[in-house]
C-alpha cells in the first residue's frame, strides 16, 4: 500500500484499522493505530483476507528502529506473517475459495484489519490450527526448516549450537532438531528462560557470559552447526568454535538491540561495536575448511523469483505435514491488540518471551503468559555439577513430545 494513502484518521463504516509505523517532524518513528479505507475488490491474482492475528517477529523490532534493510518510507504499515479468513478472490485465484482459513507471508502491510495480498504465499492452514498458532507459524518455522535440513544438512550423531533458544525460531529450532537422531543441541538464552527451555536442549548457556571455552569441552572437536541470529561478538565465536568442514550461518542481527534502543548515544556505540567486528578472511576459510552462509527471509519475500516462492510454498507443506502429525507446535508466549503494539514489541526488546508474540486488531482474551512448569532433574544427575549459567545434558527422551513447550498455554487458542 502507498505511504500517501494510509494518512487518514478518519473512522467510516468503510474504514479498517491498521498499525503503521510514521515518523515525526523530530525525526522519531513511533507505531500508531489508526484507520484507512477498507480495500477495493481483489484483482485477478489477488486475495482480500479479513486478519485475525499478526505474528510479531525481532525483525519487526528492527523495522520499528529503522535497523531493518529496504524498510518502506514512512508512513507505511509493519508485519510480515498473519492469519486470517478468505473474504474475497480474484478470478484467477484457485488455491483457496472464499470463507477459507489462511495463513500469509507478506513483505510489510500485516498490520491491518483487512488486506490484499497476491496468491502466491497464501495458504490453507489445518483445520486442528488456531489462527494464533498459524499466525506465528510461517516466520519461525520456515527460517528454522531451512536452515536445519537445507542450507545446515544437518546429520544424526551432529552438534548443533544457536542463539535466543526462547525466541520463536529459537523454539522452532529445539523442536525441528529432535527429527535428527542423537544430535547434541547447544543453545543459549537468558537465564531466567532455563526453567523451561532444559528439558528440551542439552545444554543451555546464558548468553551474556563467555561460553566458548564450556562448548569447547562439550564438542572438543569443534560444532557441525552454527546457527547465529545474534551477529556482532557471537560471528567471531561461532567461527571460532566451527568443526573440520563445518557450517556457519548468519540469519539475523539481533544484538543490535542489545543495548538500550531509548538510548541514542548506547545505540550509537553498539552500532559501531557491531559494524567493527573483524571481517571474515575467505584464506582462512579455506585452511580450516569451513563454510560461511547467510539467509535472510525478508529478503527473499522482497526479491524472489517465482521459483523462489515455489521453494518457500513446498517447505510450508511439509511443515504442515510435521504439525499435522504432531511433531511440531507453534508456542504463543502472549496476545495483545492492535492498540497495545508498543508492549507487544517491548516483551521482545526485553527479551521476555517463550515463543511468538501475537497482536489482533480485536482482542478475544487477555494476554497470558505461558506457564513455567517446573523440570526434574534426571536420575543419576546432580544440578549442583553445573554453574548458575549453564544447564547440562537431560537424560530426558528424544522422542518426547515437542509441544511440551505449550504446557497449559491458553494463548493459543482463542
């Protein structure tokens, strides 16, 4: 949608509420609901879909502070995943009919009542799948599937070490890699997530403390697969902890918000700690016989080819498949509307959440956080043998079910 044609405030009966993310006459950006006219009739590739709830992921964060690359002129509506039902379809629409369930993938424009988007990325959710489930689902889980099975290959008997292991592709990541038989999962993540995350990583590390030597005696010989959302320090680490013909990949550049984002003169110093990272030597890739990959998401989104798209429509069936046989479950850490955004946004910042944030336009519980179901120590294994910092191996079944993420979770399902 055009930036001149979101500025109405406006309220009709042909008006729908949106979010978009304006900028002020003091160069602020700051997130405001208001109202712009419902959207004309879909064209012949097009689909109009009534949202129900809008995934909201770190890139919207960045988004939000101008971080993010090819972000729209202001004003311009945020979001890039939601769910929602079919309202209508163009006449050369033939993979979904009106009154249809629907999850979207969309460069920006998901915050909104109403919208049009081109077919392409839209898709028929299950029928046992909230919308808020299906809402976070695209995001996280397309990223983690890609990167695990695609670009990482990754194999049975392998070790696997990432970043933000409470995050949504972080939970997406956990519960993908329980499909890989005997793979050692390393993460890290703050402390105060471990409670929930132990039982279903290996072992867990607080993220603000210095891990390479502890993984270093974990996996003498180094990690299979490094998968980094952090950038900045962690790149030069997870090069450094990287295996004989092992794989290192890029997938986010959220330790750009590791420092206060209301500060300007601590924003302007993480920057510059960021962007002075020794840059990767391509020598010494090749001496030590490694690989270095980037995936961004957003990117292909924007820039795709229709084979492009083709890709990222058979990966989302074959999630699906997974979800509908129960070995993955998106998580809702909590639900917010459209007017209580800037919350939303801030459970990320702060680094609060278990799993995916959602915003609806009309809210149909209140927020709820998940439960933190306590975790036994396995027999034969002393919490005492660890440091506040890490949680060690679990003794627990690999085969136990993922969705013990969602312990009496309500906000799943509305």
């Amino acid at each position: 949608m055009a930036s001149n044609e979101i500025m109405t405030n406006k309220n009709s009966t042909s008006d729908i509420k949106c979010i978009i993310l304006q900028q002020t006459f003091t160069g602020k950006r700051e997130l405001k609901v208001t109202t712009i006219p419902k959207p004309p009739a879909p064209a012949d590739d097009e689909i109009l879909i009534a949202v129900k709830a809008c995934g909201v992921s770190f890139n919207d964060v960045l988004a939000r502070y101008g971080l993010l690359e090819d972000i729209p002129r202001p004003p311009f509506v945020p979001g890039f995943e939601f769910s929602g039902e079919v309202l209508d379809i163009g006449t050369n629409v033939t993979n979904v009919d009106r009154g249809d369930r629907v999850v979207v993938l969309t460069h920006f424009s998901a915050w909104s009542e109403q919208i049009i988007v081109k077919k392409d990325l839209v898709f028929k959710i299950p029928k046992e799948m909230s919308f808020r489930e299906a809402a976070v689902f695209p995001v996280a889980y397309l990223t983690a599937y890609i990167l695990l099975f695609e670009i990482g290959n990754i194999k049975p008997n392998q070790t696997l070490l990432f970043h933000s292991a409470g995050g949504g592709v972080g939970v997406a990541l956990t519960q993908l890699s329980k499909l890989v038989p005997n793979l050692t999962i390393i993460a890290t993540a703050s402390p105060h997530k471990f409670e929930v995350l132990r039982a279903h990583i290996h072992y867990l590390f607080d993220h603000d403390m210095d891990y390479i030597e502890d993984v270093k005696k974990i996996a003498p010989d180094g990690i299979d697969l490094v998968l980094d959302c952090m950038a900045g320090d962690d790149c030069e680490r997870g090069l450094a902890l990287l295996k004989f013909n092992g794989k290192y990949i890029m997938y986010g550049t959220s330790s750009l918000l590791s420092w206060s984002v209301k500060n300007f003169f601590g924003l302007t110093k993480g920057m510059s700690n960021w962007w002075q990272n020794d840059k990767i030597s391509c020598l010494r890739l090749f001496q030590d016989s490694k690989s270095v990959h980037g995936f961004n998401l957003i990117q292909l989104l924007l820039r795709g080819s229709n084979d492009t798209r083709s890709y990222l429509a058979d990966t989302m069936h074959k999630i699906f498949l997974l979800y509908k046989e129960g070995k993955i479950k998106p998580v809702v850490d909590s639900v917010f509307t459209f007017e209580e955004v800037n919350n939303a946004l801030g459970k990320l910042i702060d680094r609060k959440n278990i799993g995916k944030v959602v915003i609806e336009p009309f809210l149909q519980s209140k927020p709820e956080k998940v439960k933190k179901s306590k975790t036994n120590t396995p027999q034969g294994r002393s919490e005492d043998a660890h440091s506040s910092s890490t949680s060690g191996p679990d003794d627990d079944n690999d085969d136990k079910d993922p969705d013990d993420f969602q312990t009496n979770n309500p906000a799943s399902n509305p």
